[in-house]
C-alpha cells in the first residue's frame, strides 16, 4: 500500500492505519473521527477483517457512504463471492480478480501497486475535472 501512495508530484496521499498513526493511550475513536473529517478519499482495503469489523463498518465506512467523499475499494484479500459488502456491492472495488495477496513476487506487488496509483490518479483527476 505505501509503495502506491509514496511521493506523489500530483497529490498528497497519507497512508493512515491504526498501527502507523495511533499509540498506547490515544482516543482511537477521536483521531480516526479526527482523520475521517480532514480526509477527501477513503481507499478501503476490502478484506475478511474489514467487513467483519463493526467499527469500520459503523463508522469508518459509513463516513464515506453517508457524506458522499469518494471511496475507492480495493481487495487485498480473496473474499467469499457471497460475502456482505456492506454498502460495497454497487462499486467496482479494484482487484476483484486479482488481490493483493496472490501477489507472489516483489515485481508483481509492485505492478499491483503501480495500477492501484494509476486508478488512484485516474479516479481523482476525473473527479477534480468536475
């Protein structure tokens, strides 16, 4: 995921994760509330955890839903093509038929990553040309 977010000459992407952003003792639920009102894009990793986590689901996501910022689905991991996408299912989510994880090899992370920047660029530019 950095690797697609990295320096960027068109936009200031900031990879934000619990791990990378939140340390022993914070009020997660205030920098996430915090981060989710500075944010303009939400790009959601669509794995097994992600749609099983009522946090994520009630508020990370239904952020993005309900006030209508642009939120670009990618799957990092193989799902059950039965699975709730909860509020997912009307958008195309990059990597349907090829997720992260069946990336083997450092050159085929990377080439998945370059066409998750590529989308990135794409979705935006079309979205500030509006």
């Amino acid at each position: 995921m950095a690797e697609a977010t990295g320096p960027d000459a068109d936009y200031d992407f900031e990879l934000w994760s619990m791990d990378g952003n939140l340390r022993a003792g914070d009020d997660f639920d205030q920098e996430i509330q915090d981060a989710l009102r500075a944010s303009t894009t939400g790009v959601f990793a669509v794995s097994h955890a992600m749609l099983t986590s009522p946090y994520i689901q009630n508020i990370e996501l239904r952020h993005f839903l309900d006030t209508g910022k642009l939120l670009v689905p990618i799957l990092l991991t193989e799902i059950n093509a039965f699975a709730d996408l909860r509020g997912l299912a009307p958008r195309q989510i990059l990597g349907w038929n090829n997720p992260y994880e069946r990336q083997s090899s450092r050159a085929t992370r990377r080439r998945w990553a370059t066409k998750l920047a590529e989308e990135l660029h794409r979705v935006l530019d079309e979205r500030s040309a509006r």
